[in-house]
C-alpha cells in the first residue's frame, strides 16, 4: 500500500509496539503529534488499538530476524516515497537472575534483541538517512544502562551497550545530518516483566537458593508502585526527540535522576546501597561468608564518605 505523506509529515518505524508497553504509547504520542507511523510488532493483532488511528500503521518486525527487518524496511520506503525520517529502536527484553547462573541461551537472546537487533535496523535504516541527508535514531537505553545492579548483568551489559553504541554513532552520523538519540527510561509501567517467563534460579543447580526472595523482588522493581504510566514517558519524551536538534541523551521516569546520579558515585558507596537494596549483603551474611568488607564496615565507610561531601558542599557554598 503507498500512502500519502505530506512533505511536513515525518515518518517514523518503531520496533516493539505491542499493546500496554513504550512503544505502544510513543505510537499513539507521535502520531499524536502529526507523525505519521509504522508500528513495529512481532504479532500484528498486538497493534489492533493503534491501527484505529489513522496516522499509524502496524507491519511484522522481528529484530532478531535478518528478512523480517530487510522486509519491513522496505515496506516502509516502497509506501512512503523512499522515507524514514524517525527510526525508534524499542524493541527489547529482560534477563534476570545471578549473572553466573543465567542459562547463555538466555544471554544470546538478550542480546541478539535488545542489542544486536537493535543494530540490525540501525544498519538497515541509517544509510537510507545519510543518502538523504537527514534523520534521527532513537535507541532505547535504560537508566541501568548508567548504573548496574546486582542481579541484571546481562539486561544492564546489553542497555550499557547500547549507550556506548549510540556514542559511536551519533558523531559517525552527524556529517551527513543524522541525530542519534539515547533515551533512557527510568521505572515505567509497561509489560517487561509479566512478558519475561524464564526461570530465574534452576532449583538443583543453584549457589543463590537463599537469595530467591531478593532476586524476585528485584525481577519487580521496575514495576512497583510509583512506576511511571507509559503514556506520561511518551507525553514527555516524544516533544524531546521531535526538537529540531534533539539532546544526545533524554532521561525520564521514575527513579531516574537518582539511577543517573550513581554512575558518579564512588563504587565503595554505590555497593553499600545497591547490596542493602538488592539483597547481595544479606546473602553475605546469610552464607556467613567474609565478603571484602562487611556491611558493617562499609557502612561506617559509607557515613564518612557522606559526611565528607556533605561538609565539602557546606565548605565550597558557605
Ligand atoms: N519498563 C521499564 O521500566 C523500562 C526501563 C528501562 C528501559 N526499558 C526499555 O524500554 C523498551 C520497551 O520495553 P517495555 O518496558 O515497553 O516492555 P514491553 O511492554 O515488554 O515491550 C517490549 C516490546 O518489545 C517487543 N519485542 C521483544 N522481542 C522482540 C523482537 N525480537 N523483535 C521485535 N520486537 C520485540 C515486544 O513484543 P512482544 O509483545 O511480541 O513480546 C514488545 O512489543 C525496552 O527496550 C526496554 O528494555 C524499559
């Protein structure tokens, strides 16, 4: 099917627009916003409330899928004139679970997604944008992406990645006027978790059984209360990337200003916070093992630390 798009239209192709996630939402907000939208979906009845509106259109696409991505490309160009103006990379997945035990079926799976899929279409779609001279891509990071965690070693390895990725790429891109954008959301209603059913500890086969109740609440985090509606990251995101020289990097949602802000924590700091929270400290003490410091030492470390910045700002400001 061709259709018509009016020269001010921009077009966009999103991967991973299933109904109830980010993409869905950055979707409708786009299209919202006069785009005129290619919603990627691996199963097309997953795009049925989105295809009620008239700017938006679902196609296939599997980023894992070399066909699938070439075909869905083309689609896009063969109905637009040769056009994709906006390329938002969303697609992605969870992994969870202690880095050393996670099955590496699982890690190529992550990464063949939130990754190496992620590069597929960027490769695909990209030269098409440099030969017009013009465009942006939007990479979907993650606040994990600045801080890791205990627990998600390899989501945080594929989201880092990302980051790094998209470094290279934007200042590649910029002499032939193509933007690259990070997004990075921070905690977010959507469906990662209800749609990551992989086994987090094999049962027989584990050194993490005590550890259980901490990973599963970890599993959780980015879903509890408090988490960002996925139509208000949109609302705030999608004016950000239609700007017309966009940031390098948008940063929403909840818990990210603090997820940011880790990265320049010192690491003696950081792994006294994240342990607590995640559970790793209680492990050390439930295995009674003599971890590198005990929390109780660290903690002492941790109040000087504070209590040092704390009176180096009173120092520098008063
Ligand atoms: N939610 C958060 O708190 C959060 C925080 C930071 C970053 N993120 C990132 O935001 C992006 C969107 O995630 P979400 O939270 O909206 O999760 P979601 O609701 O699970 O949506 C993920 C989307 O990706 C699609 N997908 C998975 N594998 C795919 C593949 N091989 N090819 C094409 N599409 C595929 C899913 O399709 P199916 O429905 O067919 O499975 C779904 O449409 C991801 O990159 C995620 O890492 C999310």
């Amino acid at each position: 099917m061709t259709v018509t798009v009016a020269k001010e239209e921009r077009v966009v192709l999103i991967s991973g627009c299933s109904a109830g996630g980010i993409g869905h939402h950055l979707a409708l907000e786009l299209a919202a916003h006069g785009c005129r939208v290619f919603a990627g979906v691996r199963t097309l009845s997953k795009a049925q409330t989105l295809v009620d509106n008239p700017l938006i259109e679902a196609v296939e696409l599997d980023v894992t899928d070399d066909a699938s991505v070439d075909a869905a490309v083309a689609y896009v160009l063969a109905a637009t004139g040769g056009r994709i103006d906006i390329l938002v990379n969303n697609a992605g997945i969870n992994c969870a679970g202690p880095t050393v035990e996670i099955p590496l079926s699982q890690v190529h799976q992550v990464f063949n997604t939130n990754f190496i899929g992620l590069a597929r279409l960027c490769r695909t779609v990209a030269p098409v944008m440099m030969d017009r001279r013009q465009g942006t891509i939007v990479n979907v990071g993650s606040v994990s992406g600045y801080t890791a965690s205990p627990w998600f070693g390899y989501y945080t390895a594929t989201k880092a990645a990302v980051h790094a990725y998209s470094d290279s790429l934007r200042m590649e891109l910029a002499p032939f006027g193509v933007s690259v954008v990070v997004v990075a959301p921070g905690r977010i209603k959507s469906n990662i978790v209800d749609n990551y059913t992989e086994t987090i500890l094999d049962g027989n086969n584990t050194r993490y059984t005590m550890a259980r109740p901490a990973i599963e609440k970890a599993v959780m985090f980015s879903q509890t209360e408090g988490a960002t509606p996925a139509s208000q990251f949109a609302s705030v995101v999608v004016p950000k990337l239609l700007h017309r020289s966009p940031a390098a990097y948008i940063t929403y949602g909840d818990a990210s200003s603090s997820i940011w802000c880790m990265y320049y924590v010192p690491p003696v700091i950081l792994d006294y916070l994240l342990g607590s929270y995640f559970g790793t400290h209680q492990l050390a003490k439930d295995l009674q093992s003599p971890s590198l410091s005990s929390p109780a030492t660290t903690s002492v470390v941790v109040w000087v630390a504070l209590a040092a910045a704390a009176l180096g700002i009173l120092y520098t400001f008063f």
